[in-house]
C-alpha cells in the first residue's frame, strides 16, 4: 500500500511553517475528479524507462542501440536516435507532464552530454574527405578535418542545436550559452599530432548553421559532403524558432522566408506530393524520393512551419503504404508493393485495403523481380519515420492500427522496466506480407516518440513555446526522476481548479521512499489528498514557500493531488 507520511509546507528560509486543520476540505475529490487528466500509459511509461535506462548507460556503452552501419554513417546512427529520444521526451513533457520540470531536465541533460561523445560524431572525420557516392565527380579525395560543427554536418549539428534548444526553451535554463558548454574533444590515441577540443555554445552554434545555410543560397546546409538533404534541414529551422522566443530575435521567420525563395528557385521541395530527398551542390540535380520513408521524416517536422504540406503530404501518399489489415491493424507494404497498388488504384480504381489488390500488386512485384525487388546496403528505419508522421499529421485510428501492429509482430521487449522493439533486419515482410523489419532507430526512439507525440504536436511547440516568463512562474515538481526508480503517470498543474496532480509507482514493484517538492504554488489554503481521500492540509503564506511530501511508492499507483481551498467549493472542480 502506497501512504503519504508527511507533508511540509517550507518557506525560502526554509523553516518549516504551521500546518492548519482546514474543517472546509471535504474528506474526499468529487467523483470523476481526475477523468481530465490522463495518465501515461505502461507503454508510453514504458518509452521513458527505456530512454532514461539508455541515457545514463556508462561512456562507451551503447547496448541496444547497436547500429547496422559500423561507421555510424546510416540513418540509424546514435545520433539518430539521441536526438529522436529527446524529441520524444520534450514532446512528452510539453504536452503531458508539463509539471514534471526536473525529471525531463535531466533526462534531457544525459542525452545531450550523450551526443557529445566521440563515438556518436567521430564519423566526421572520414566522412569529411568526401566520396564519390555523394559526390560522383569528385577526383580526390579532401583535406579531413575533425570539428563535427565548423561545416557541412547538418546531420548533427542540426540535431545538438535542436536538442540544446529545445532544452533552453522548456527550462529556462542557460546551460548550454557558456562559452564551452559544447566542447568535442578529438584524440585518437594512436593518430594525430595531439589532442584537439572544439567548443561551441548554443548560439554560436547556431551562428555556424546559419552561415552554412547562407554559404548553400539558404537552400539548407549539407549534411554529407556536396549533400543537402530537405530533412536534415528541419530541425534547425525548429531551433531557430525556439531561440527567438528566448533571446526575443527573428532568425525563423528570415530563414523560412529565405529558404522557400532558394527552393521555389529550384521549383520545390516537394514534387508529386513526396518531398524531395536531397540537392547535390556541384551537379545542381535533385534526387526525388522513390519511398515513403524520406516524406514520412521530414513532414513529420516540416509540419511545425509549413502545416498545409505537412497534412496535404500525409493525405495524398499513404495510398497503397498503409493498409488496413484487420479492424485495428495497419501493415506497412514496401514500396515496390505499395507503388504497384497505387497503380491499380489509379487505373483499375482497386481498392487499396481490398487483399485482392494487395495479392495482385504483389504478384506483379514479384515477376518483375523474381530474385527480389532492390535493396539499400542497409534497411531504412521506414516503419519508424511512418508512425512518427501519422502521430503528427494523421489519424488517431490509423495510428492505433501501427502501434498495434507493432506490438504483435515486430518484437516489444520489456527490459528494466523499459519497453523497446528488438532488432530484426532479416525480411521486410514475412510471407503473409506482413511487415517485420525493425532497426535500433524504430526500436528505440520512433515508436516512442510516437506514442509519447499528440496530433499536430510539432506544430503546437512552435505555435506556443513557452516563453522564459512562463518556465519561471509555472508551478512544477522537483526531487522526483526517474532515478529513483518512479514512473510518473501524470504531472499537471490545473490553473483553473487550483490543483497540482501528480501520479506514481515504482516501475519494479519495490516499495521506494521519495519526498517530492512542489515549487511555484499560489499562496493559499490546501488540501492535500491521496487517492481521492483528504489525508492533509497546509497554508503556503507566500510566493517561493515550497510543499514537501514524503512518500511511500509501490507498484500501486499513487495519486497526489494538492487543491486549493478557495477553488474547492467553486463550480470550477
């Protein structure tokens, strides 16, 4: 059994203030108190175990996140999915625990300082030689350079500028403005001619993206050499927006206009209702995207800025992607397939969910590639791109149908209170045509993020980012991460109703002692009630006085709420 032990109401001084006997509390909430507030469910609980028990793995341990692509070079590199899992945490913090400020700081922190190890960026220095698979006429290779920041690389400095942004922004915290509060330190041990360090803040960060875009005509900066790619691009722009709202600047708003100036110059970045995959500098060509994957990606962050081709993108291409297998699946079809029913829907008028038209188009898949349609050398993470795209743009139905389809065939994993999605890069499909590929980035961080997202849930943060006056005066819950071994349901101040909400249990089952502190309430009378039922109360005299609870968490969901007497009789409650 869960139990509340004591409660203190402490002034800055931190002496301890009086607590009072309030006869008007009534002993219980009103039925149906808490039905507003809805809890985390185990899943979602279950993403945030997993990247808090991913974050804090020691330096040079990576378990599960185990890439295709030894070099870190693919497209489910660690950078990938750091970034991704912060994206998913300050989503989840944003829009469903807003109240549980210092448990996403640190989880947001320990990703952060993850991103900065060399294993998660020292790919760079090969990659900055160039190649002839990004550049085809190049004739030798460059001069490398180590800096993961200084040029090129939008692929990840555009996701530490996000994930540091995102971070000033949700905290008011200006961590990452020191001068070397982004250091890279460069010392091979048995290469080079000693050891170098780069440091960065986050607005000379900022600063060199921005000088990167300008130097490529505001088409975006490259990500590989000669490369720019529409996605990589997005998350900068995201960051932009952010940092204007905590240095009052302008930066967004000049980019995008910028930005789509180049791209109208070339005619888009999207043609045929796909985006396009990428620009290469010295060709001046245009690769379109052949898949679903790329569009999936970048509309699922374009939609923050650019909503009307975000949702458009999302009604016009999932024909023939997404089908729906059984009332509450969706299957994902790979692209050959997903192409060939779109051809029978557009010449024969098929219906796309119809298994008919799904066994046609895979038969005529198959004889025209008998040994197997093509393949990249390593497998996408398409499942992964798709579902974070229909958390942002699509429909509640269709992504309850992914999400279930990923429960039952692509291997959900429990591991220390964590949920995951175990790797399996065997197949696409399996022979019923059911799709079964899943990647460390899927695994890991996409799926999450999805469950943890809501609809148009990018496009929201950017509407309405909190400002720093609101960081600073929104009340919040300290001393309760999920270090502690708690898993937070919910953490909601309720301004209307005068209430703080929070939900608990331990994630292993194991009775854990933990006193919470309540920051930033309104003075005023409180009861103080414990699953419904009033168990005590307290004044809180003035602003800065700090409401402490012991308690006592099991795998019983606990539910604290502290209620203001002066809403308690109201018809606010």
């Amino acid at each position: 059994m869960s139990t509340t032990t004591q409660t203190e109401i402490i002034q800055p001084d931190m002496e301890p203030t009086l607590r009072l006997t309030l006869s008007s509390c009534p002993s219980t909430l009103p039925p149906g108190f808490l039905a507003k507030y809805t809890p985390l469910s185990r899943q979602q609980a279950g993403h945030l175990r997993h990247i808090h028990n991913l974050a804090t793995q020691r330096p040079g341990i990576w378990g599960v996140m185990g890439t295709q692509d030894p070099g870190q070079e693919w497209v489910d590199a660690y950078r990938y999915q750091l970034a991704t899992m912060a994206y998913a945490a300050g989503a989840a913090h944003y829009h469903r625990l807003p109240a549980m400020r210092s448990l996403f700081k640190t989880l947001l922190k320990d990703l952060i300082e993850k991103m900065l190890k060399r294993d998660v960026w020292g790919y760079w220095f090969l990659t900055s030689h160039s190649g002839i698979a990004v550049d085809p006429d190049l004739k030798e290779l460059r001069k490398p350079w180590a800096d993961p920041i200084v040029r090129e690389n939008i692929m990840y400095s555009g996701h530490l500028l996000l994930m540091v942004s995102l971070y000033t922004m949700l905290f008011n915290d200006e961590a990452y403005d020191e001068e070397e509060a982004l250091k890279f330190v460069w010392d091979p041990v048995f290469w080079g001619m000693g050891r170098e360090v780069f440091s960065y803040s986050r607005l000379s960060l900022q600063e060199t993206v921005l000088s990167e875009m300008e130097r490529h005509g505001w088409l975006g900066a490259c990500c590989e050499p000669n490369t720019i790619f529409v996605v990589c691009n997005q998350f900068p722009i995201i960051a932009f927006r952010y940092n204007d709202i905590h240095d009052k600047a302008n930066n967004a708003e000049k980019v995008i206009l910028k930005y789509n100036e180049a791209w109208g110059a070339k005619g888009s970045y999207h043609h045929d209702g796909m985006m396009v995959d990428w620009y290469t500098v010295r060709q001046d060509s245009i690769k379109a995207s052949g898949g679903i994957g790329s569009t999936a990606w970048t509309a699922t962050y374009m939609n923050a800025w650019n909503p009307e081709v975000a949702h458009q993108t999302f009604r016009t291409q999932t024909t023939g992607f997404l089908t729906r297998v059984e009332t509450d699946r969706v299957n994902l079809n790979p692209a050959p397939i997903a192409h060939a029913i779109r051809k029978l829907v557009k010449e024969e008028n098929a219906d796309p969910h119809d298994p008919a038209t799904i066994a046609a188009a895979t038969a005529a898949v198959r004889q025209k590639f008998p040994s197997g349609s093509p393949k990249a050398p390593y497998p996408g993470p398409t499942f992964g791109y798709v579902t974070m795209w229909t958390s942002e743009v699509g429909d509640a139905d269709t992504l309850d149908g992914l999400l279930n389809h990923a429960d039952r065939y692509l291997g959900p994993t429990w591991k220390d209170g964590g949920l995951y999605y175990a790797a399996n890069d065997e197949n696409d499909i399996d022979t019923q045509g059911n799709w079964r590929m899943m990647e460390p980035f899927t695994g890991n961080a996409a799926i999450a993020y999805a469950r943890l997202n809501v609809h148009d849930g990018q496009r929201k943060m950017w509407v309405e980012p909190w400002t720093p006056e609101q960081v600073d005066r929104a009340p919040f819950v300290r001393s309760l991460d999920l270090e502690s071994g708690i898993d937070v349901l919910r953490g909601v101040w309720d301004e209307q109703r005068g209430a703080m909400i929070l939900t608990v249990r331990s994630w292993d089952g194991a009775a854990k002692q933990v006193r919470p502190t309540f920051h930033n309430l309104p003075a005023g009378d409180y009861g103080v009630y414990h699953d419904g039922s009033l168990v005590d109360t307290g004044t809180i005299k003035r602003a800065g006085d700090v409401v402490e609870i012991d308690l006592e968490v099991t795998a019983d969901e606990l539910t604290v709420v502290l209620l203001a007497n002066k809403y308690i009789s109201s018809s606010r409650l």
